[in-house]
C-alpha cells in the first residue's frame, strides 16, 4: 500500500518546487525595477484561487529620503480610483438610500435642468451626455501644475448648457461622472466622500494605508512620491489636483489584495452588489457599450477577450503614476501593478506575468497567422474603388487609405502605412501585430463612402470618406477672428500666421489647426480634437463646434 503522506509530501514539494521556478520568471519581469534599486519603481501582488501568491515592491517611494517602495506603500490609483466611487454608489442603493433610477437633480439641485433626465444610472454607465471636465479645464487654460479642487470641478460640470447627445443613447467615457457620483455619496451619507470610503470600505477591511486625498499638502508616512523621467534622471511631479471619484484614491498593492479577497468573499457589501459592478453598461436600445478598450462595466472596468479568454481590467495614469489591474475570472487569476517611476503605462508587465502564469489558458495563439489567412484576389480596379481619405469624427483622426504596389495600405503618414488584406466582399483585415482583429468593412454603396472599423469585438468606429482642402491662406483669412464659450467664459483669437490657422490665448497660447474638409479642422492638442465653423446664410462664420470624444459638442461664438 502507498504512504498517503509520503504521496502529501511529495506533492507540496513538486508545487512549491514549479511555483518557486514561476516565482523566478515572474520577477524577471520586474527586473528593470529591481536591478535599479536607487530609481524609483511600484509594487505588484498576484491572487491566485483565493490566495495572495506574490506580493513585491521595488525601488524607491522617495529619492531624497532614500526611502524604499514596500508593499504599504500607497500610490495614486487614476482611473482605478473609480471602481470604489461606483461601490460607494451601490452601497447606498443596497441600503435604500437612493435609486439609480434617480434624478440627480435630487440631491444635485445646482445641475441644469436639461431636455433629458440624467438619472444616476446614466452616470454609472457614462451615458448622460455630460462633457468632460478634465478636457474643459484644459480649454479654460488650467495648466497641469494649477491646484484643481473637487468645488472647481463641479463649477465647470453645471455650467453646461446643452448635453452632448440624449443620456442613454451614447457612451462618453469621462471623467465627469464619477465626479458627480462621489459628491452624490458625500451628500447622502452626511460625509466627506473621504470619510464616507474610510469608514465604510477601508478601515472595516484593515485598508490602513489607503486613502481619498481631498486636501492638497496632506503628509502621509508611506506614499510614494510621482516622478517623471529626465535627461539627467529624475524629477518630480507634484500631485495638485484634489477633485475626488475620478482619481486621488491612493492604495498599496496589500491592500488592494485584500479589497480584491473581499469581492471573492465579501464581509462589505454583497456578492449581488458586486455582481451589479461586473455587469456590462446598457444604452437605450438595450445594447451594450463596446469600446475598443473593451465592454463598459457599471464598476468602472473593462471587459475584454484576451487570446480568447475573459479579462476585467482597468488602468489609471497621472503624473508620474501608473496602476493597472487585470482579472481572469475563470482563471481565479488577478494581478495588481503599482508604479511610481514615471512611466505613461505599465500595464505590459502585468499582461506579461498572465501570459507566463497562464500560458495554458489562452486559447489564441499571441499573434494572428496572417500566412495562413484566406484571402481574396481583387484586381487593381477593385482594390481602387476603397482608397479615398476617410475621417474619424469622435476619435478626431483623418487618415488615408491608399493602393500602393498593388497592396490596399492604411496610412498614417508616409512612412507609416500597414497593408489591408481582402478576406470578404467589401472586408479587409489589417495585418496588425497582436491577438485582435483589425477589421474594416467599406460601405460602397451609399452616396457618401464610408468605413466600419472594428477592432476585436468592438463596436462599429465610423470612418467617412471626405474631400480634403489645401491650406491657402485666402481660405484661412475667413476665420480669423474672436471666438467665446459662454459656459466656459473662455476666448480665443483666431490668427493666420505663417500661412496657419492658429488659436491664441493667454493661458494656454497657440493651438494650430490642420484643415481637413470644407470648414473642418484638426487640432494640434488633445483637448481642440476638431472643430468645425458654422456659417450663416451669406456665407459669413457666426462660431465654431468643438468636437471629441470627450466633448460631443461645445459652442464657441464668434464677436
């Protein structure tokens, strides 16, 4: 008979032997943080089946005080501060202290009243057609090293005269929403949004060194500080915007292990609740939200296939911070990553160690087999009738596609162009790099030409085919002039300069324009994203549209 415990023993030690191999390889990949001990650099734990596997921390919080990053260590969470905002927000409907069928008019009553209800839900879902207040700040000429606080954030979002599109029939991700919603908690609950988090998340869950920062200049033992990188190592970047939902929840990679052990087994809030924030946003129509970051869900995240298996993720950046998060469900496999070195993203080290750890989950290869793809042989005349210059409205990009050597290309500028290879009537592939697909499907038939782009499962991105102009300055001359938003109190001077449509204004200088189509132009930041001039009947401009994704529709007047 065999001996159950020697068979025991044998077996912990193969599993402790294959994950002390797995260990290795996982701290390879933070080797750039490790091998660098006097940089600055993050935190990552991994929870694996319930149970926290690897929880590390590298290089330093602070280079001044020569103090090392450790896994308290708190760091700015961006984006990834949402999902306790929309927590927050679900406790209070679990306790029947709100409806997310409410108006926020409610307990908003400064908001505008809009043709269209925006009831909570729609900002859970960010579907209420409000702009965001973090591109409207930077049209006002707030510098990134100006003290923003929450009251300034709120001053801007109720100055708004008209929503961007009925709430519930679009998607907007802004950073409106939860800005709205954590100062919806702090009304209802008779809190700070601050305490609110304190008291009923972190401090129940032994969260001791997470926190809202609210106040700037707060001292906190154990934080790490933001730096950005430059030319002779170093800097920091001060962390000076204090409005709250959106950002400015700080956390460290062991207590957010402990916030993620809490959905799997919740003592705060419930498995329903946390159910709720899983789920996918829905519009109107019934349909969900399809980004290409991934479906929207009403916790704040991202659902996406990744090689075919399920992934929730989120990432945040600002400053010199980064964090990203990534959750196979089906896997029970989560990764935290926490950086403060300056980085504009490291969620690639975090993708990294899923694709080590769960190199036998994945069920697509890492790279499309674009050798073995069939395709269709269209002669040169066909290929033709695709090429045109096509135009990305929300995404405020204008590209051409064109046929060169007798290959449809994509093109992004001259020396930047990826082949279009035809796999149905009318359907490209593009021959990207990565696990997703590239899709572009021409609509040939209508009057004006147009593209659906879809990139993995993604919603449809409209591309439509348009007719550029030259940049003459007898065309420029018409829109030169003064031009003011009313619910920004902003203005701008439009010039031509050196042949140039040019935007001037005191705080935030010149803005260029490219044009694009007949009274369409690009702008030169991201924040101008397009605009495109209104004329009255004889033919003179009365004002401007701004356009992006963020900002479906803002009104500037000319005087």
């Amino acid at each position: 008979m065999k001996n159950p415990i020697k068979i025991s023993v044998l077996l912990l030690f193969w599993t402790l032997s294959a994950f002390s191999q797995t260990e290795s390889q996982i701290d390879s990949i933070f080797s750039n943080w490790a091998n660098n001990p006097n940089t600055p650099g993050g935190s990552a734990v991994i929870i694996h089946k319930g149970e926290v596997i690897y929880n590390k921390a590298f290089g330093l919080a602070n280079i001044a005080e020569n103090r090392p990053n450790t896994t308290n260590t708190a760091f700015q969470l961006a984006g990834m501060s949402k999902q306790f905002t929309a927590f927050a927000t679900f406790l209070l409907a679990d306790r029947g202290e709100i409806k997310l069928t409410d108006d926020i008019r409610k307990y908003l009553p400064e908001m505008r009243v809009y043709d269209h209800t925006i009831t909570i839900n729609h900002l859970l879902s960010s579907t209420s057609g409000l702009n965001d207040v973090w591109t409207l700040k930077s049209l006002m000429g707030w510098r990134p090293q100006d003290h923003f606080t929450h009251s300034d954030a709120l001053r801007i979002i109720s100055a708004q005269k008209d929503l961007g599109f009925i709430p519930g029939d679009d998607h907007s991700n802004t950073q409106t929403e939860t800005v709205l919603l954590a100062e919806i908690v702090a009304r209802v609950s008779g809190l700070s949004f601050a305490e609110f988090c304190n008291q009923e998340i972190f401090d129940p869950l032994g969260m001791d060194n997470t926190f809202v920062l609210d106040t700037i200049g707060m001292v906190i033992p154990d934080m790490a500080t933001s730096y950005q990188q430059v030319e002779n190592g170093y800097s920091e970047v001060q962390n000076v915007d204090t409005f709250i939902g959106a950002i400015n929840v700080f956390s460290s990679s062991t207590d957010l292990s402990l916030w993620e052990l809490n959905m799997l087994d919740p003592k705060i809030g419930s498995k329903a609740i946390f159910d709720q924030m899983n789920s996918a946003a829905v519009m109107n129509n019934g349909q969900t939200i399809d980004p290409p970051l991934g479906r929207h869900t009403l916790g704040q995240q991202f659902l996406h296939k990744e090689r075919g298996i399920l992934n929730i993720y989120q990432t945040g950046s600002i400053g010199g911070y980064t964090s990203s998060i990534f959750k196979f469900i089906d896997d029970e496999f989560t990764i935290i990553v926490l950086s403060n070195a300056g980085e504009p993203y490291t969620g690639y080290l975090g993708m990294f160690t899923c694709y080590l750890f769960l190199k036998d989950s994945f069920l697509n290869p890492a790279e499309i087999a674009f050798d073995v793809l069939e395709t269709l042989d269209l002669s040169e005349q066909e290929l033709s009738s695709y090429t045109g210059a096509y135009w990305d409205k929300l995404g405020v990009v204008g590209r051409d596609i064109s046929l060169i050597n007798d290959t449809l290309r994509y093109v992004r500028s001259a020396e930047n162009s990826t082949a279009l290879l035809p796999i149905a009537p009318h359907t490209f592939q593009m021959m990207s790099g990565g696990d997703e697909a590239i899709i572009f499907r021409f609509n040939v038939e209508n009057e004006q030409k147009s593209i659906d782009l879809m990139i993995g499962d993604s919603a449809p991105i409209l591309l439509e085919a348009y007719e550029p102009v030259d940049d003459r300055e007898d065309y420029l001359h018409s829109f030169k002039g003064t031009f003011v938003c009313e619910e920004l109190n902003t203005t701008y001077e439009f010039l031509e300069i050196d042949g140039q449509l040019v935007a001037q204004s005191i705080r935030n200088g010149n803005v260029s324009f490219t044009p694009v189509s007949q009274n369409l132009f690009e702008g030169s930041t991201w924040a101008f994203g397009s605009i495109k001039f209104e004329l009255n009947e004889s033919g003179q401009v009365t004002g401007f549209h701004l356009f992006t994704d963020y900002i479906r529709d803002l009104w500037f007047k000319k005087v």
